[in-house]
C-alpha cells in the first residue's frame, strides 16, 4: 500500500477547495439563473417528448442526483465553517480576562447541560440587570463571588445591617442604598 500521509493530505487539499469553489458557485446567482433555465429548458421541452414517463424521468434523476450530492458538499462547507467560528468564540473566551474558559468547547455538552448552562446565563441576566453600569459584565465564574461581595458591602453599608435583597441595588459612589 503506497498510501502516504502526503497523498491523502493532497486528496483532501483537493477535495476541500472543489467543495469550496462548489458551494461558492452554487450559492451564485449565476447557478440560480441556470438552474432556471434548465428547468424552463426542460418544461419547454416537454410537447417535444410528449410529456412522456423518460421526460419527466429526466428531470426527476437530474435533481435527485444533483441534490443528494449537494447536501454532503454544503455539509462539508457548513462543518469547516462552524469550526472556524469556534476557533475564533474560543479565542475571545481565551484572550478576555472576564469570560471563563469554561466556555470553551461546550458546543460538546448533552442537550441536557447546554440547557442548564442558558438557565445560569438567565440568571447572570437578572443579576446584571441589578447593576447601576450597563457595562458591567460577569462570568460563569466572577458572577456569584461578585454578587456576594456587592451584598458585602450593602451590609456593611446599611445602618440596619440587613442582608442584601435581590431587587435593591447598591450605590457604587457612596455605598448608600437610597432604595432600601
């Protein structure tokens, strides 16, 4: 078997830019106008051929054929497309000192954790939307510790020492809370 890593690398270099210029094409309008044609080449045709069984036979295989091969090139495309923008999500998470890195590679989570993991974003929602700054972010992991803190300094703060309450919000200039 001569098979070598450099062969298969070249079939897939290959395979991987006709996918590319294919689905390229395909999405153009020039493809549409084409595949209007045909079609319109193809109902024209059809007093020619007595719009027999073999002509529309024709433009049955045609389309079946075409569309079965479609599907694994858009396919294709679509999976080196979702990678590249994981790669790029990744390296946001990454490169932000207030994202967790948690976050990377969770597209590999069940069903099941990806739904857990949206009812903990509600829940940074709710506490960011308590927050004075709209620009005030929290992560995975900063959003519970800073929320304690903020209920920290709403004790200390109160003349009433109270535990902080999920509706007040905290004055950041002067730790007063002219809610409470």
């Amino acid at each position: 078997m001569t098979n070598s890593k450099s062969d298969t690398k070249e079939k897939n270099s290959f395979f991987e830019r006709f996918s590319n210029k294919v689905t390229t094409w395909t999405g153009s309008s020039t493809a549409f106008i084409m595949a209007c044609l045909v079609v319109i080449v193809w109902g024209a045709s059809g007093p020619v051929f007595h719009y027999s069984e073999t002509w529309q036979l024709v433009i049955n295989t045609g389309t079946t054929i075409i569309t079965f091969l479609m599907v694994f090139l858009i396919q294709k495309a679509q999976n080196k497309e979702s990678k590249a923008i994981q790669l790029k999500l990744n390296e946001l998470i990454a490169a932000n000192r207030f994202t967790s890195n948690r976050m990377v590679d969770i597209e590999d989570l069940t069903e099941k954790e990806l739904d857990d993991l949206r009812k903990f974003y509600a829940k940074l929602s709710d506490m960011a939307e308590e927050d004075d700054d709209i620009h005030q972010s929290h992560s995975i992991d900063a959003a519970e510790d800073l929320q304690e803190k903020k209920e920290k300094i709403q004790a200390a703060t109160s003349k009433r020492k109270r535990p902080f309450k999920s509706r007040h919000r905290p004055n950041n200039d002067t730790g007063n809370n002219s809610d409470s």
